[in-house]
C-alpha cells in the first residue's frame, strides 16, 4: 500500500524534508520505498511512474537523484526483471516523444498488439514492449 503524507505537524526529521518538499519530492519518496528492503512493490512503482509524462518524470527522477543520491534508473534495473523491468526503464528514462501523433504508424502499431494478443494461447510480450 502507499503511505500517505501526514500533516507536516505529525512528521519530522528526514521523512518530513522528503516528504514535504513538494509533490516530486513525495513520488521519488514512493518510489524508493516501494524499492528498499525485501522484495518490490509492483504496484507502487506502475502508480508513480506510469503516470507521469515526460517532463514531470524527469523532475522525479532528479528529486530521486537529489533525495537519496541514487540513480532511479539503475535502481529499478536492479529491483525488476523481464519485460517489466523493460517497460519500468522505458518508461523512467522519460524518453517518451511529444510529437504529434502519426495515425498510419498508430494503426500498424494497433494491428501488431492484436496480432500478438488476441485469439492466441498466451501473448507476444515483446511486440506489447515495442509498440512505438
């Protein structure tokens, strides 16, 4: 489960200059908590950083940066595995394009992911991972 941020009043020390810093300040505090101590949390991880565009995960990548004196990157490398991990990386590196977008390579790309999903035992994952 994610924490949620107490009232300033109620935290103190460390946590509360994590924390209380700001908004990215708090997704890299999730982030990093999601990744320390035994195992991951999943779920944590694809709620902070699948919900970010491109400019606000490089802001949380450099609050990550900042807070813990860690890479985010090398991090969720090390912490996932798979196609996960490729997706988690993909997603974090903040590569993401903002160009408008291009209907004929959207269409190619709907065609692929069904082709890959439906109506087989199972699915392709890396045609999912290389949608563009």
């Amino acid at each position: 489960p994610i924490p949620c941020v107490p009232w300033q009043s109620q935290t103190s020390g460390q946590y509360q200059r994590r924390v209380h810093g700001g908004p990215r300040e708090y997704q890299a505090y999730l982030l990093r908590h999601a990744m320390s101590g035994m195992g991951t949390d999943d779920r944590a991880l694809i709620d902070v950083i699948c919900t970010k565009d491109k400019h606000d995960m490089e802001m949380v990548g450099k609050a990550y940066k900042a807070l813990w004196d860690r890479d985010l990157i090398e991090d969720i490398e090390s912490e996932s595995n798979g196609d996960f991990r490729r997706i988690l990386v993909s997603l974090a590196s903040a590569g993401r394009d903002t160009e408008p977008v291009n209907e004929d390579l959207a269409e190619s790309d709907a065609d692929a992911l069904y082709d890959a999903g439906e109506g087989k035992w199972g699915t392709d994952e890396g045609t999912f991972n290389h949608a563009r």
